[in-house]
C-alpha cells in the first residue's frame, strides 16, 4: 500500500489541490462537481446529498 500526500485550498465553491503530479481544481455544490485533475483530465461528479450514491464520469486524457 502507497502514500498519497494532497494539500487542498477551499475558496468558497472552488477547491485548488496541490499533490506530486501536479495542480488540479474544482468547482461545485452539493450534487454536482466539476474537477480538472493534475492528469489532465476532467471529472463530472453527479451525487445524491445525505445518501452516498455518486456517479462519477470522467473524460479521456487531453492531448
């Protein structure tokens, strides 16, 4: 099992996230959230507050 080290700042709805590999953000509210991760990859986060129930769809690295 690795080690993961993250650093997050949260502005309001938005979220900057400091890791290894790279910077990536995020903006949302409850039930939907959009991330641009260090990868280059973008994530759409569909949730159900107070359930735990998420859907999570992330698109192909860009080029």
């Amino acid at each position: 099992m690795g080690f993961r080290f993250r650093k997050s700042v949260k502005i309001g709805p938005f979220r900057i996230n400091f890791s290894k590999s790279g910077v990536g953000y995020s903006v949302g509210s409850k039930g939907y959230r959009v991330t641009k991760r260090a990868d280059g990859r973008i994530q759409e986060t569909y949730s159900v507050p107070g359930t735990g129930v998420s859907y999570v769809k992330t698109s192909k690295k860009e080029k």
